[in-house]
C-alpha cells in the first residue's frame, strides 16, 4: 500500500510540477529599444492623410537597419491625428514586423509644421534571428516635421516568444 500511495504522491507532484512549468516553457521576455530617424511623405485628401516613411537606426537586439512603414490617418480631426498602418524594422540581427494600433496620433502645433508622434505599435512576428517569433506591444514617440519630411522616432517596450 505505502509503494502504491508513493506511486500516486510522486505523479501529482510531476503533474503539479509540468502544469506550472508548461506555462512557462519556451516563454523568454526579451527587452526591446530602438530609435530611427528619416524621411515621411504625407498626402493629403478628403480628410485621409496617407503615410509613407522610411528611416535608418538602431534597435536592440536587432542591431543597426531600416525602418519602413505606411498609414493613413483622419486629417479632419485637428490637433492630433488619429493614424493607423504597418511597417517593418529590419536590423542586422532581426526583423520585426508591426502594426501601429488605433489610437496612435501625431498633434501638431498651430501652423501644422511641427507635429509630436505616440502610441503604440503591436508586434505581428518577429521572422529571424533574436527576435524570431517574438510579439507584443511597443510604445513609440517621436517628432515629425511636415516643411521637410524629416522624422525621428523611439520604440520601447518588452517582447516575449
């Protein structure tokens, strides 16, 4: 009887243990920073700002690369436009791809030229190298300037996989 009732003590203990270890298996938090300066072209018509940027920078751990993305955001609302799109950072040692979430807005001053950029970009898949199936959500600042395109953007967050 005692090697029986050791049998079944020992396999509820190896389930307990496999139960909380099986959430945890395979999962691995990976802290992400990046910042990327460039060039945006925004268009305007019928309220629907449409966006086109591309950009180089540094992100850890994905290394130094580009930054590439378009949106469309409602002009209409004024002083911060809501944008929405996707875009995809590309390093030396991953790639990112992300989609900004609504939400995201860029608020620009009285003449429209300089513009302050937030929110937050959900990471689809991270599809190589230290990032590989990664996801999650970053939060992005940044500055657009609309006389000269430029723009300079920061990511921070925490990815897992």
């Amino acid at each position: 009887m005692r090697r029986v009732w050791g049998a079944v003590c020992a396999a509820i203990v190896a389930a307990l243990i496999l139960a909380g270890a099986g959430s945890a298996v395979g999962t691995k938090t990976i802290p992400f920073t990046a910042k990327y300066a460039g060039h945006a072209t925004v268009t305007n018509s019928d309220n629907v700002a449409t966006i086109s940027a591309t950009g180089v920078g540094t992100g850890t751990p994905i290394g130094k690369g580009t930054i590439a993305g378009n949106g469309k955001g409602d002009s209409s609302q004024q002083p911060c436009v809501p944008f929405a799109g996707t875009g995809k950072m590309v390093g030396k040692l991953g790639v990112l791809n992300f989609k900004v979430n609504v939400g995201s807005s860029a608020c620009g001053d009285e003449g429209g030229h300089s513009f302050s950029v937030s929110g937050k970009a959900a990471v689809l898949k991270g599809s190589t190298g230290a990032v590989r199936g990664a996801k999650g959500t970053l939060k992005f600042t940044g500055f657009y300037n609309h006389d000269d395109g430029s723009f300079n953007v920061k990511f921070t967050g925490v990815l897992t996989r």
